[in-house]
C-alpha cells in the first residue's frame, strides 16, 4: 500500500486547532487595518503574528506520533527525516501565509519596514521563531513549547532586563557578537521594529544556529523509538 503525501496527510491531520487559526486571522485582520491607516505600523501587525507563531509552530511531532496519530506515514518504511521536515513546513505554514501577505501589503502601501520583512532582520526573526519553536516543542504536546516561551519573555519584561545593550556603549568583539546571537534566539522581538544596533554577523548567526538546531532535530528523529508496541 502507497504511503499518503506528507504534505496532504498533516494537512488533513489539522496540526493547529481552530480557535488558534481563528487568532491568527484576527491578528491579520487587525494587522492589515493598521497597515493601510498607517503603512509605517506595519511592525505592528507582524509583532502579532510573530507571537501567534510562537504557539503555530509548536505543533508537537513525537506524542502524537507515540499516540499512533501518525502511522500512516510512519509504519510504511518511507524516509522519516524527509516527513519531520514537512511536518514542520505544515506546522509553520499558516503563520508564514499571515507574514507574507502582511508584508506584500506593507510593499504595496509603501512601508519602509516591508522589504526587511522578505530579507532582512524581520524576515532572520521569523525564520528564528518557527525554526526555533517547533524544535523545542518537538516532544512536548502541542502549544507547550510556544506557553513556556512566552512565559519566559514576559517574565524578563517584569524584571525590566536589558537584554540587548546599544553597541556604542560596548566594545565590539567576537564575545559581544556571541552574545547579541544568543540574545536575538531568546528574543527575536528584539529584530521587529526599531530598536539598538546589533553587533555585525549576530543576525545572520542566530539565524544559522536555529537552522543547525532544527537540521539537528529533522536528523535525531531517525532513531527515535515513535511505534505503538506492547512493552509488557
């Protein structure tokens, strides 16, 4: 029996619940309005996106694939990296949709915060956050992931933590720029909007490293034990 596609079977799956889509949409809607009265508030509506996908992304692969929701896929012998990675695809898609299509509208309207937003810092946080949040909620159930990151971020916004220092006021060194990489993986809000100047290479390195971690996690998932077995 030929395995089902992938892409359509976690499709079908539905990995995001409702009420989260339906949040999502809100949050363009919104973001759209905002962006048409004003197209410099473009920053705005993808801040809010970039927080919904915090949760989209941490979809949670192995307890539902330990729950036998994925079998189809699973027990066919097909090859199990290539069908994490689209469950990751899947996962991220309908953030990704919301991105762009707020973005296109910022280019249409002539935001100046547009073009950062298809290449640039904005466009380094949102492949931070999808890569970043799926793989830390890969063994976690669904949504977990995403909660205790927020968590974590609010409660570094309570104790008023300066988390990214201006440049000027540091010397500039290999260490700082490890630092300001490290920084932008805890928070990558810090690239939305305009805020201090990050050393050079920290964007692009925080980017490599949550590519690295979600390659490591893709290339883990070969060995993972996943079936349902009688272990009495």
């Amino acid at each position: 029996m030929r395995s089902p596609s992938p892409a359509r079977f976690f499709l079908a799956m539905r990995l995001h619940p409702p009420y989260a889509l339906a949040i999502l949409a809100m949050v363009v809607a919104v973001g759209m309005w905002t962006t048409v009265v004003s197209p410099a508030e473009l920053d705005s509506g993808l801040g809010m996106v970039l927080f919904v996908q915090m949760f989209l992304a941490s979809s949670g692969f192995l307890v539902r694939a330990r729950r036998g929701h994925f079998d189809p896929l699973l027990v066919g012998g097909g090859d199990r990296v290539a069908t994490v990675a689209w469950h990751w695809v899947v996962s991220i898609a309908p953030g990704l949709a919301a991105w762009i299509c707020l973005a296109s509208a910022g280019s249409i309207l002539g935001s100046p915060a547009a073009a950062s937003a298809f290449v640039g810092g904005r466009a380094a946080a949102l492949l931070i956050v999808s890569a970043l949040s799926w793989t830390a909620g890969f063994t976690l159930p669904r949504g977990a992931a995403g909660l205790v990151w927020a968590a974590a971020l609010l409660g570094l916004l309570l104790r008023g933590t300066d988390l990214l220092p201006p440049v000027a006021l540091l010397p500039v060194s290999s260490a700082m720029a490890l630092r300001h990489a490290l920084t932008l993986l805890i928070c990558p809000f810090l690239l939305i909007g305009n805020h201090a100047l990050v050393t050079p290479g920290a964007i692009g390195a925080a980017a490599l490293f949550s590519s690295v971690f979600l390659l490591a996690a893709w290339r883990a998932s070969g060995g993972l034990d996943v079936y349902l077995v009688d272990r009495t």
